[in-house]
C-alpha cells in the first residue's frame, strides 16, 4: 500500500497510485524505478492524444498550450499553489521532484524553450533546489521561491514574479503563449501536470488514458481536507465520484463538500455519487485544481463561506477598484447572512454584488470569489432561511 | 474584425469621462466603469467608434485599450 504523507498531515492509503508510487525523492530512486527520460519525438502529438488537461484549477487542454508556443520562449512550472486548502504541489514537489523535472525537460525541448523556471512556495524550496542540483540535466532550471499570496500562483502573477520579485497579476490583453516573460512566448504549466507529462513522455498517451473516464483521462491528485480523520493527499482516476475520493480520508459525516478550493463549489450530500471531473463530461462535478474540503453535520456551510469571502476579500491584491470595494463588500453581506440578519433585501443584495465584481478584475479572483458565495446560496439555501428565522441547523 | 474597449483595472481609479462619451458604460457605487453586459471588455456599437477613440485619449491613467473582441 502506497501512502502520501505530506507536511503536518497523516498519510492515507491510495486507491489508485501512479504519480504517488514509489520514484523518488531521490534522483537515484527515480531513475532506478523509471528509467532515464526517453529522448520523446512527437511528445506535442502523444499529449494531444492522451488528453491531458491543467490541474491548476482551469481544466485547459495541454496539448492546445504547448503548440501555441513559438520557439526561444520560456517554460515556468508553477508549484505556487497560493491556495491554503490545496497540498498536493508540495507533495509532488517534496517527494516527487523529478517526475516534475522530466515533464519541465520533456516539455522545453518539444517546444524548442530556451529557458527553465521552477516556481514553488516557501515550504518547497528546500527539496527543489535538492533535487535540480542533482542532475546534470537539469542545471538550467531556476528556481524562484514564490510569496504566500492567495493570487500569487496566477499565470501572469508567476511571469511578474520573474521580472519584478512581486508575485502579483497583471492586466494582459495578449496570451502568456505569444508574449510573456521579457516578451518572449511563455508557457506556464502546474507541477502535477508537467509530472503527467513525464508519465506520457515515458510510457505515451494509450497508458495514460488506460486509466478514468474516456472524457477524463489518467488520473488526478486531489488535497482533502477538512472534518475529515485523515487529511493529505491522495490519487484517483478522472471520473471517480466524490464518495469514494473523499472516503479515502474517513469523514466522520458529510454536510457538504467544497470542491475545488476558496474559488470552487460547494455541493451537498446529494452530490456524492457525481463524477469529480472535467466541467466537459455530463453530470460531473468540476474537480479543479483537486481541493475538496468536507464540512460535518456540526459545521455551518453559510458561516464556513463567510469566513472564506472574509479571506478572500483580505487576499485582494489591492490592485483593481471593482476587487478592492466589492469583495470587502460582498464578504460583509455573507457574514450578515451567516449572523441570521432578518432583512428580507439581504439574498437580493448579495445577488446584485455578485454581478458588479464578477469578472471585473485584471485576474480571476473577483470571478473565484463569486462563483463561491454563489454556490453557497444554492447548496445552503435551506440554512440562509433558517438563520433568517434565527436557528442555524448545524447547531447541535 | 470586432472590437472592444478594454479596461485595465490596475490602472483605472475611477471618476472618469469615458462613462460619459460611452453609452455601454455607467458606474457603480465606488466610481469605477460598469460594462453594462458585464466584465471588464465594452464591445464597441457600430458608430462608437470615434467616442471609443476619444475615451481611449482622455482616460488619464491610459486605462483604456482596443482589442480584438474574441480575444481571451
Ligand atoms: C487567483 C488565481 C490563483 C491561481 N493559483 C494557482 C496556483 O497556485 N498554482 C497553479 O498551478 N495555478 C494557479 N492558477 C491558475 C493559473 O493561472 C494557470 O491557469 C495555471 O498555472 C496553468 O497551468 P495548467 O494549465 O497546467 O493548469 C491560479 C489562477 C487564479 C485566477
Ligand atoms: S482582480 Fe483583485 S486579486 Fe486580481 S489583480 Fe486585481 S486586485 Fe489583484
Ligand atoms: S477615464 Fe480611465 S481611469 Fe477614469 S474611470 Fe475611465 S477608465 Fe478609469
């Protein structure tokens, strides 16, 4: 049995383990469990056809980025992972670094970049540095420690991170892919999917997509978190339904799920049979960037949300008007609902701030922030009323 | 090809004419530009064109650019 232990949480048993089975830390271990990196002609073509996707939260087909690329450009692996909730990037960073590393190689040479950046957060550096100072190949990797920010791990954040030292979006009317660090084509790719690159760089598409679902190929790594015994990290195919992703971490009882982190969607417990999976395949809950974070019987979803857009709204970078008012704003109308204020205008107050920050900033985190509160007055219907009747029906 | 008035929130602070020379655009509560259909890209009507323009030139903070419309 193949375990996950990641930092100050306990290891839970896998499912189904491929990026988590056993090829590294070490450099020695990965190579004697994997073999050298294959030298992969046609790597674009085998990544179009094993259907990879982002799994840093937007779902977009790899393949799709990777040709958009020109060649001399850049390649950025993000392992920023700003989301507090979502630990797998470090996991993958601190114990499989050089499956990351062959995806980086693999990928850099198919699109003939001539530069390498490794981004990661605080916790993570250690192991990075460790691990790219332990190949000759990987002697062009640049190794960039990120700020704890919620946003740092924005694309463009991550690309003025490397110019300025400030990991902080930017407005960009251009694709990263045409013009992005220093002008030059940009590709800024996740960590856990450049380590599926690595898979498909050695073993090709077909034993990717042996595993999950023919709309959600290969496998994903999924943060739990949460009233859950066993919080980590843990491995499921593409398609799995979030009962036997989050059985894995033993919830004691289940009142509702945020899939996806602080900018996902919270679902109930009639939920719990859907498919975790591309937003594309019918019927699936979109699994995002992996995130799922259970909340009991005794936890409030509504108070819970409100304490996230309190969060989120702090996290703003304090760049764009619409951002820096309105998710103040929105946060305080999400506590008044959590506080069982009795006005009968407060759903339709928080319905009209909804649309006025939704999509009005320069980065997606208005858009994130929206998109939560918003599933929480549909899956949490039932407690806004209740508090608006003064009871709140996760009180034991 | 289409195109829209692009607004770069990092440097729009608000209080400004294009509200005024665009009939797509009002403004909310804080004085920021509102796109009436929403987001952050006002597509641009035929015969809007030189007001566009003209928002382009004044906006201060140059806060305002043109962009294909289909552009992500
Ligand atoms: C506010 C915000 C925060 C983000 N944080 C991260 C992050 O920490 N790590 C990450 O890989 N992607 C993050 N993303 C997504 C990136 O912008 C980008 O889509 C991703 O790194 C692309 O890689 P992928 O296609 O491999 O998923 C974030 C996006 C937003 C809007
Ligand atoms: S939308 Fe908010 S978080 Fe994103 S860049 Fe603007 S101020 Fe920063
Ligand atoms: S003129 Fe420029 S800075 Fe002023 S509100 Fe309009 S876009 Fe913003």
């Amino acid at each position: 049995m193949t375990t996950a232990p990641t930092t100050d949480r306990r290891p839970i048993a896998l499912d189904f383990p491929r990026l988590l089975t056993g090829s590294g830390p070490g450099y020695d271990e990965h190579l004697r469990t994997l073999g050298p990196l294959p030298d992969h002609r046609g790597l674009i073509e085998e990544v179009e056809r094993s259907g990879l996707t982002g799994r840093g939260g937007a779902g977009f087909p790899t393949a799709r980025k990777l040709s958009a690329m020109t060649p001399r450009g850049v390649v950025i692996a993000n392992g920023s992972e700003g989301e507090p909730l979502s630990a797998k990037d470090e996991w993958l960073l601190r114990q499989r670094p050089h499956l990351v590393i062959d995806g980086m190689l693999a990928t850099a040479r198919a699109t003939d970049a001539k530069q390498l950046h490794l981004v990661v957060g605080p916790a993570s550096e250690a192991a990075a540095r460790q691990a790219v100072g332990e190949r000759r190949d990987a002697r062009g990797i640049e190794v960039t420690v990120t700020q704890e920010r919620f946003v740092s791990g924005e694309a463009s954040a991550v690309v003025h991170l490397l110019t300025s030292g400030d990991a902080l979006p930017t407005d960009h009317t251009v694709r990263l892919t045409t013009r992005g660090l220093r002008r030059k084509p940009t590709l800024v790719q996740n960590v856990e999917t450049l380590a599926h690159i690595g898979v498909i760089a050695r073993f090709g598409a077909a034993a990717f997509r042996s595993v999950g679902h023919p709309a959600d190929p290969g496998t994903r790594l999924f943060s739990i978190t949460g009233d859950v015994q066993h919080p980590g990290v843990t491995e499921a195919e593409g398609g799995t339904p979030l009962r036997s992703v989050i059985g894995v971490a033993s919830p004691r009882s289940v009142a509702g799920v945020l899939v996806g982190g602080y900018h996902g969607t919270w679902v109930g417990r009639e939920a719990l049979e859907r498919p975790l999976a591309l937003p594309t395949m019918p019927g699936a809950i979109p699994a995002g960037a992996g995130i799922l974070m259970v909340i009991g019987e005794g936890t409030c979803g509504v108070r819970t949300t409100a304490e996230i857009a309190e969060y989120l709204a702090a996290e703003s970078a304090g760049q764009c008007g619409p951002c820096v008012n309105g998710l103040p704003a929105l946060a305080e109308l999400v506590a008044r609902l959590a506080h069982g204020d009795r006005n009968h205008g407060l759903v339709g107050e928080v319905e009209r701030m909804l649309t006025l920050v939704d999509g009005r900033g320069a980065c997606h985190h208005p858009d994130g922030t929206a998109r939560i509160v918003r599933s929480a007055m549909r899956t949490f219907a039932a407690d806004i009323e209740a508090h608006r009747h003064g009871h709140c029906l996760a009180a034991r | 090809m289409s195109e829209s008035l692009h607004i770069d929130w990092t440097r729009c602070r608000g209080r400004g004419v294009c509200v005024e020379l665009m009939a797509g655009l009002r403004r909310d509560e804080w004085g920021y530009p509102v796109v009436v259909g929403g987001g952050s890209d006002l597509p641009i009507a035929p015969g809007e064109r030189e007001a566009a323009e003209d928002a382009v030139a004044l906006c201060p903070l140059l806060a305002l650019s043109f962009r294909p419309s289909s552009a992500a």
